[in-house]
C-alpha cells in the first residue's frame, strides 16, 4: 500500500515539474487540443511580425544591395519562380537545358507576376551574368515587353542578335525600335538585317512604317536592305497611305542595282522598282493592280517594268482577279507565270476549258510545262 501511495506521488511531481518547466521552442506548436491552442501572442511579452503576402513588392528591398536570396523570398511567388529558372539554367549549355522544366517555371512565373515584379526581374538578369540564364531570359521579356528590359536585351544581343531584335521589337518602343537601329549599324550581317526588318513590320509599334519608309529611302544602304523594307511594307499594311508610297517607288524613275545578292532569282531585273511592284502585290490593293497593268501594258511601255509586273504577278495576295488576268492574257496573246498562277489561284473551280485554251499563248516551254501540270488538277 505504501509504494503504491509513494508510486503516485512521484507520479504527480513529474507531471506538475513539466508543466513548470516545459520548453518554450520556436518548433513547439500547440495542437488544437491543447489548452496552450488558446494563448494570443498579445498576452506575452513578444512582437507580432506580419507575414509578406505572396507577389508584393517591397520599396524598402534593395535590388542591388540585398542577397539574391533575400530577394527571392521577397517576392513570393514571382521569386519562387525565378528561383527555379535560375536552377534549370545557369551553369548550363542553354541548348542541353531541360526545355520542358524551364518553359514550365516561366510560365508559373508569368501567371503570377505582378505589375511591380518588373524591377526585380531585370535586377536578377544584371545581377546573374550566366550565359544561358541571360538566353533563355528573353522568352520573360517576350511575354512582359515592358521597355525596363531595354538594358537587357542589349546583353543578349551578344549571344543571340536575331532574338534580340525580336524582343526589341515585342517591346515596341521609339526607345526599343531606337536601340536596334543602333545595334544594327555595328552588325554588317545581311541575314540579321534583313531578319531585323521583318521583326519591325511584324511588331506593334506605331511607328513602324515611317522605320522601313526611312530604311528603304537611305541610298547608303544596300539593295538587299532596301528592298527587304519595301516588301516588308506591303506585309505589313494594306492602308491607301502605305500602298502610296509603294506605287510612288514603284512607277517612279529606274534605281539600278549592281547585285541583289540572295534575291537574284526573285529580282531579274536589277532595279529597287522591282521590290516596291512585289510590295503592292503583297499588299493587294486592287486599283493599283490595275493601275500597274496599265502601264506594263500602254504602248511604248517601260520593258523592265513590264517585266516586273509580269514576275510578281504571281505573288499577288488581294481578291481573286482571274476574269481580269485571263483579259489581259488574250489582249496580249502571252501567259507569265504570274498569270497562270491567278487564272488557276482556285484550281478545283477552274473550269478545264479555261486552262486548255490557254496552251495557244503558252510562249515559253517553262510556262507552257506548268500549264500541262495544273490541267489535270482543275475542274470539270
């Protein structure tokens, strides 16, 4: 009875020496179940601290003084995602990167990027001078085009100037548009160049057309260059202003070039001209179509314009002109390949007859051999 009353006793020094002396640790989390669950951090001696709420941005942060890391945390979900990019890019040859890892965390980062994340973004990329992190960066600034990232494309100009001038161009800018021309004047690359140009007629700045009117204009440039941006034009735009200003180049005064270069086969004639007529037929601006035809066709007509209009016939892209072409072709006596390519632009409704009688004005054998091979195609 004795050391079953000593057993209790001791019992109950143990439990009420806990409850004294119990530890007070930053891991120690009270259950629901607990008594302690109730305790408010107002009734001890201790200060509160606010929890950051995922993406906000935080003024006091210094972007260039903070560890990259206390960055990151700052910016919640924005700086989880960046955190993951940088994993999957940095110390990498950026085309052995795990594309699919890293597209997935761009992605995770653009559906939670907030409109303040911008500064932060372009503070990793001058902070982490990694290659590969730098390449694959400009796919953030191909979803955020946000003229902050002017600095950054200039970086990554140096190791992908065809990227560059595409996001340079999703920017949209005078400031952006004002870089590239810049860059573009220490890179002799045709290619690149020309690349360049179709990125401007391509992007949303409003002041793209006034670039290639100013590109094709400078005689300093070379032919390619020039007509690049005359045809970029007709791409871009088929408004009355710009379809003007092709015409004007078009049936203005002969501009010879000693070489095309690459645009041999698509220019035979040597003339900028031949570049501004393809421009408009780009563009499908039906009454300079048939101002065009006229003059390839008056008495006395320019024989190299003629023969321009002839070639890029074919490259015509506005509304069907079959009934007018197929006039032309018996007032003249003579099928191009530009007019056999309108004649039969829909091939299954082509009446049969139509091709057939055309073999008679089929002068040359290349022509007369495309007209054998579209007969069988077209309808009955």
């Amino acid at each position: 009875m004795k050391s079953l009353l000593l057993s209790v006793v001791l019992a109950a020094l143990i439990v009420a020496g806990w409850v004294a002396l119990r530890p007070e640790s930053a891991d120690w989390v009270p259950t629901p179940s607990d008594p302690a669950a109730s305790f408010k951090p107002e009734s001890r001696d201790v200060t509160a601290v606010a929890t950051i709420p995922p993406n906000a941005t935080t003024p006091t942060v210094d972007l260039y003084g903070a560890h990259l890391d206390d960055l990151h945390r700052a910016y919640g979900k924005t700086g989880e995602s960046m955190r993951a990019i940088i994993a999957a890019t940095v110390g990498m040859q950026r085309d052995q990167v795990e594309r699919a890892k890293v597209t997935f965390a761009i992605h995770a980062l653009m559906n939670g990027l907030q409109p303040g994340d911008v500064d932060y973004l372009a503070a990793c990329f001058d902070r982490i001078e990694d290659p590969s992190f730098r390449w694959w960066f400009q796919w953030i600034v191909r979803y955020v085009p946000d003229e902050k990232f002017i600095g950054a494309v200039s970086e990554i100009w140096k190791l992908d100037p065809a990227g560059a001038a595409d996001r340079f161009c999703d920017i949209g800018t005078a400031k952006s548009l004002e870089r590239l021309s810049s860059l573009l004047e220490t890179d002799g690359d045709i290619e690149l160049r020309r690349h360049a140009i179709a990125s401007v007629a391509n992007g949303k700045h409003a002041d793209r057309i006034a670039w290639l009117a100013k590109w094709s204009d400078d005689d300093k440039r070379r032919p390619e260059e020039r007509a690049a941006a005359l045809i970029a034009m007709g791409q871009t735009s088929s408004d009355p202003l710009v379809v003007d200003r092709l015409m004007r180049a078009a049936l203005g005064p002969p501009v010879a070039v000693e070489s095309w270069g690459r645009l041999d086969f698509e220019h035979p004639v040597k003339d900028l001209r031949s570049a501004a007529v393809l421009g408009v037929m780009i563009a499908g601006d039906l009454p300079a179509l048939r101002t065009l035809l006229e003059r390839a066709d008056a008495p006395g007509a320019d024989p190299a314009l003629a023969t321009m209009v002839d070639r890029h016939l074919a490259g015509w892209s506005g509304p069907d002109v079959a009934e007018l072409v197929q006039a032309r072709v018996e007032r003249r006596g003579v099928l191009t390949l530009g007019d056999l390519r309108q004649i039969a632009r829909d091939l299954p409704n082509t009446p049969r007859g139509r091709l057939e009688a055309l073999r008679t004005q089929a002068r040359t054998p290349d022509v007369a051999a495309e007209l054998e091979r579209l007969i069988p195609a077209a309808g009955r």
